[in-house]
C-alpha cells in the first residue's frame, strides 16, 4: 500500500512536468517559425537593408510567392497588395515596413483577406471569415516554401550564328584592332591610332614613324 501511495505522487509530478514541457516546447516551435517567417520577408530586401521592406521587395514576393498559385481575373495582384496592403503596413511617413514578427504576420493577414474577397467576390468579407484565415495559411506557407528571390538566367541563344558573332579571331578591318590576341577590348586604343605628339617641329608630331609610313 506504501508503494502505491508512492508512485502516486511520482506521476503527478511526471504528468505535470510533461505537460509544461510540452507546451513550452510547442511555444519554442511557434517562436521558431516566426523568426523563419521574418527571415523569408528579410530575403527580398535589399542586401544592405535587410529589414526594410520596401515596396519592390513587397513586388518581388508577390510575383514569386503568390502569382502563381492564385489568379483573379482582371487583378493584377502586385498592383492590389501594394496599394491595399503594403500601404498600411509601412512605418509612417517611411518608404518600408521594418521586418519583424508582428509585421510579417500582419502582412500576410492584410493580404489574407484581400485575396480571399477576390476569390469570393465579397468586397464585404470580415477579417475574422474562415475563408481568410485559409487563406492565410495558404500564404504563408507559400513563403515558407519560398528560397529567396527568384533569379532569372539568360541561356545563350540556339539559334542563329552567335558564336560565330563573338569569335573575335574573325573581325576584320578596323573591329579586329580592337581586340588583343585573348580576345579582351583594347579600350581607347583600339578605337583611335594616336600618335606619339612629338617631332622634329611643331607641325611634324610622328617621330620615329617616317620609315614605318615610307614602308
């Protein structure tokens, strides 16, 4: 009976002490997606300013997150978040919103429910609909899901004789001058021949090039 009465009081203990740990442990993880959340939007900003977000980072996140998982007709979506959602975020009086947990969020609310009016058509849709709240997981998640700011690529050109073009060995005339053997611009001194403005008098200004000009 002594022992029962012990093991009683060790698993209240246990229970209570499970409990707390993992609602702290669930609070850490929340507080971990939040900083992930701030560093997505800081990835958009310029390099020098990471925490401003700035109405072309705003842009940049729009067109790589979000257009193309959601289409609305006759919307033009960077246009609509700037003006309706950008708009409201921004510090006062400032061209950026600062890059924090709480504006992060309030974005993506913001944007939230923008989105979720286009898709129902209700101008009159309340911030606090189940519709937006959806929608604002779907947001976020897109962020999340994000790498950075997509970078486009040019790939060299298939078609047409483009090598051909840029193989400096094969200039001719005047363009061949201005080029070195490596194939690297000369500069100046492949677009004019100058001469060394000394001579014998003053008018003569080519010494040392009498005999090169006679050959």
């Amino acid at each position: 009976m002594a022992t029962n009465d012990d093991d009683k009081p060790a698993c209240q203990d246990g229970g209570s002490t499970e409990t707390s740990g993992s609602a702290s442990g669930g609070s850490s993880q929340n507080d971990d997606v939040n900083v992930d959340l701030a560093a997505k939007f800081s990835a958009f900003c310029d390099i020098k300013t990471k925490d401003h977000f700035t109405s072309k980072a705003c842009n940049k996140l729009v067109k790589d997150c979000f257009e193309d998982h959601f289409k609305f007709k006759k919307v033009i979506l960077t246009n609509r978040v700037d003006s309706s959602v950008f708009s409201k975020c921004k510090e006062k009086s400032k061209p950026h919103m600062i890059v924090n947990k709480g504006n992060c969020e309030k974005f993506l609310q913001f944007t939230a429910h923008e989105f979720a009016k286009l898709k129902t058509d209700n101008d009159k849709l309340g911030k606090d609909d189940p519709k937006v709240n959806e929608m604002y997981e779907k947001l976020k998640e897109k962020v999340m899901q994000s790498t950075g700011p997509k970078i486009k690529t040019v790939k060299p050109s298939a078609t047409g004789n483009v090598q051909g073009l840029t193989d400096t060995t094969k200039y001719t005339g005047s363009h061949k001058l201005r080029f070195d053997e490596t194939g690297k611009g000369r500069s100046k001194a492949g677009r004019s021949d100058e001469g060394k403005k000394s001579g014998y008098v003053a008018s003569y200004k080519g010494e040392g090039t009498y005999e090169e000009n006679k050959n």
